[in-house]
C-alpha cells in the first residue's frame, strides 16, 4: 500500500493532507522520516508513525450516528478544555468525526475509523446535502429569503446559495429549514449574520439519507445497511 493512502485510510486526515504532512518530514517509517508521498509500505509490517505517533490501520470499521448536543466540541482535544463529543462515546477504536458542528450546534455528527469512507463522505464532489432547523428571533421578511436562497455576499464575496423554507412563526420566534451541499465554515451562521438576524439555536437533522431521526441528545448509534448506502451511493 501506497504511504499516503496508509495514512488516509488510518484517518489521519485526507489524501491531500497526508500528502503534506509526508512533505514535511513528520513521517517516519521504522524510523526514518520519509518525504516521498507514494511510497510503497507493507502495512503488516512496517512501522508508520506521525509526529512520533504510532499509526495502525483499524481493525474492524465502525460507523455512528449521534446526537451532538450543544455545548460538546467535535475536537478530540479541545485547547480550552471544555467537553468534546468524544466524551460521549464510548468505543474501543480511534474515531474521528466526518466534518464538524460549531460548539453551539446541536444534532446529527458522524463518526467512524474508516478514514477512505470519511473522506468519500466529506468530499464536495458527492455535493451531499445537509439540512438544517434554524431558529431566529422575530419574523423574516420574503426578501430577506430570497437573498439567503441566492447566496448572501459577505466582504465581496458570495456564499453558496442554499434551499431555505419558512416553516413557522410562534411566540415571537421563526423556524426555517435549510439545505446546503457545501460545508464551509459557520456557513449558516454567517448567512443569517449577513441580514442581521443572528441565530438563536442550529440543529442539523440530515446528512443525504441519514437523519437524527428521534435519537435523544447525546445518544448514538450504528448505522445501518440502508444509511452507509444512502452515503456513498452517487
Ligand atoms: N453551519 C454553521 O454555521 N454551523 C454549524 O455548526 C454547521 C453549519
């Protein structure tokens, strides 16, 4: 197996990544830093490690859904210390989560130890969908809707355009739902931020196929069959 994909499939970030991190000799195999990306390895008996990190591909694969509630980071150390999604699951493999969810961001996060099939599942290319409930205070003007559907512009530049619906309006609070395919930083924050309406509470329900269903704050569980084929389908 090629040295790059070896780390890729350990999950030690994308191909692309791995690539760099082997381009700046913090790869070394039995020993010795290694710079050249395809290198060829026997992943039974060589020994990889990153920043003096022992790296092994997993043994079995695992794939969760879970509920990430507000307040957890997906960080598997957070510098500030506060609690990471990582606390609430209990597992005997190295699990990484496929993308990320703000720290005030609640619901459906992905986890597994399949570093080809996260980034399969990450990858803008298969223009997943992402749904989203959005709550803001006060009402929402039809316009301001449509300038959210189009793609706000923030410094210059435009955002995605993105399938916002109006769903309801009830004591002085407005719930949207909204679909995006890309995932770029605080994407729906920034485009509620950009018509002044700041948002109250975020929570993701889907991932293409997969949804949060009724699964409790916090809880997780396998997915199934049906949902790792809904993922990787395209
Ligand atoms: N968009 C955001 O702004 N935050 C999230 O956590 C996810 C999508």
């Amino acid at each position: 197996m090629r040295l790059n994909k070896f780390l890729s499939n350990s999950g030690v970030a994308s191909r692309r990544k791995c690539d760099q991190i082997i381009a700046e000799g913090k790869v070394t195999v039995n020993g010795k830093v290694v710079t050249e990306m395809g290198l060829q390895i026997n992943e039974k008996k060589d020994k990889i490690a990153v920043e003096g990190r022992a790296i092994a591909l997993p043994s079995s694969f695992v794939y969760i859904k879970l509920h990430k509630p507000k307040g957890y980071a997906c960080t598997a150390h957070d510098e500030k210390g506060r609690k990471t999604i990582f606390d609430l699951v209990k597992s005997e493999e190295r699990l990484f989560s496929i993308g990320r969810l703000d720290y005030d961001t609640e619901g459906l996060i992905l986890l597994t130890n399949d570093g080809d099939f996260a980034n399969r599942v990450a990858h803008p290319r298969y223009h997943l969908e992402k749904e989203y409930q959005v709550t803001i205070e006060g009402e929402i003007k039809e316009s301001e809707l449509a300038v959210l559907r189009k793609g706000v512009v923030i410094d210059g530049e435009r955002l995605p355009s993105a399938g916002v619906k109006f769903k309801s309006f009830d004591n002085g609070f407005t719930k949207l739902s909204v679909i995006i395919d890309e995932g770029q930083n605080h994407q729906v924050r920034r485009m509620f931020e950009a018509i002044g309406k700041p948002i109250k509470l975020l929570k993701r329900v889907r991932i293409g196929g997969v949804r949060l269903g009724g699964l409790a704050r916090g809880a997780y569980k396998d997915l199934t069959e049906d949902e790792l084929n809904a993922l990787v389908k395209n």
